[in-house]
C-alpha cells in the first residue's frame, strides 16, 4: 500500500497544509518574459512567492525586477548560476525565517492549474484521514506540453487516494519545512541533474513515503530535446541552459 514506517521527529498526525501557511519557490535563470506566467499561475494560491534568480542575462533580470513592487512576492538575486539544489536551499531558509510551515518547489517553467494547490491540500487530509501520516513529499502531476502527455498520472475521473512513487520531480513538489530537519537540504553538488531523486532516496531511508496527486495538474515543459550527429548515428538528449 505504499506506507513506509513511521517518523517520530514529525508531529502525528500531520497537520494539512494551508495556503497562508505555503512559501512557492521559483528557481528563473535565462526564462525573459515567460516567468510572469509562472508567478500569476501560483502567486493567488499560496501565502507568499519567492523567487530566485540564478544569474540570469539581462533581460530575465529585467523581469524578474518587475515583480519587486508585488506585495505577494519576494526576489533573490544570484550573481551566478549556483544551481537548483541551492536556489531551493536559499527558498527553505528564508521560508522558515518568516514562519512559512510548507513550501512548494517549481520550476519556471511549471505553469499551475488553478485548482493545483487546492487539491494538493485535499490529497494531504485524504492521506491523513487514511492513517498516511509519514508524507515526505506530495507532487503534483505535470503535463508535459512538449509531447502534450502527462509525465505520471493523467487525472482519475473519481479522484481516489494520492499515489505512492518512489521518486517525484522537483517541480510541483509541496514539502513540510520540518522534513529538511530529519533528511537534510537538497545536495547542492548535483546542482540540476538528480537533485529530485537524491532527495526522494533520502526520504526513503528515513521513513517518509513520496506521493503524487494526480488530480493536482500543473503544465510543464521539460528541457528541449536536441540533436546530435557523430558519425552515422543520431542522438537526442536533454537541453537545458
């Protein structure tokens, strides 16, 4: 059934998330004008948003400036890429400095559906109400709008219990603060690659179960696919910036 043993350094039961009580992290490097559809996709469905920018050119800078006079946003300013696991470290650290108790991991390319953190709630009390109280992660389900497919789950018609996974992508990912107490921060030295499935095994080893709600949709874009020539065969791999 998915239940891994129990954690006793985490409260039982577990309480639900709320949207006051969630920061949204968004990690931009490189995205230009595209990041406002991140941020207005999520900004109504969480307590705060804070982005943080990995040293971007001039023009994501430019944008992500923009959003400084937003009363519902903060922005962090890299001078460099540091990475995703560090960016995200930078997000957890400062969501605990202001009270925040979860925060949600994205990508600045994940563009929330507007019911996406509702039902992530909803999957939160249902696993509860279950006796599940050992959740490490909840994800949301993204839809990847490249192959116009879904990653992991499509939506059940009849919506059911969240899904055990062994491992769940960063993006999309709504985490209790008090977890990274137990299994530690995200391993900066991954810096991109790997970051999600580094922290999921960690979990794993400490007890906590990772979950997917598929009715939690969010849309996605994975990094390009490019082409590649040597000699007489053609290769594809992941392209990011």
């Amino acid at each position: 059934d998915g239940v891994l043993g129990q954690v006793q350094t985490v409260p039982d039961p577990v309480e639900s998330p709320h949207r006051s009580r969630i920061c949204a992290a968004i990690v931009t490097y490189n995205i230009g004008e595209a990041l406002h559809r991140c941020v207005d996709a999520i900004k109504d469905q969480v307590g705060h948003v804070l982005v943080i920018d990995n040293g971007s050119d001039e023009a994501t800078r430019r944008e992500v400036n923009r959003l400084n006079g937003s009363n519902s946003v903060t922005v962090i300013l890299n001078m460099r890429n540091e990475g995703v696991a560090r960016a995200f470290n930078q997000a957890v650290q400062w969501a605990r400095g202001r009270g925040f108790e979860w925060i949600l991991t994205l990508d600045h390319d994940s563009e929330a559906t507007p019911d996406m953190v509702d039902e992530l709630v909803r999957g939160y009390e249902a696993l509860g109400q279950a006796g599940i109280r050992n959740v490490g992660i909840l994800a949301a389900s993204p839809f990847d709008q490249n192959i116009q497919q879904y990653l992991y789950y499509p939506p059940r018609e009849n919506g059911g219990l969240p899904l055990y996974d062994s491992e769940v992508i960063s993006s999309g990912s709504l985490i209790r603060l008090r977890v990274f107490d137990v299994v530690g921060l995200f391993n900066e030295e991954l810096f991109i690659y790997f970051v999600d499935v580094d922290f999921c095994k960690r979990l794993t080893h400490a007890g906590f179960g990772s979950y997917i709600c598929p009715e939690a949709v969010f849309l996605h874009q994975e990094g390009l696919k490019k082409r590649h020539k040597f000699l007489w065969v053609d290769a594809w791999y992941d392209h990011y910036g």
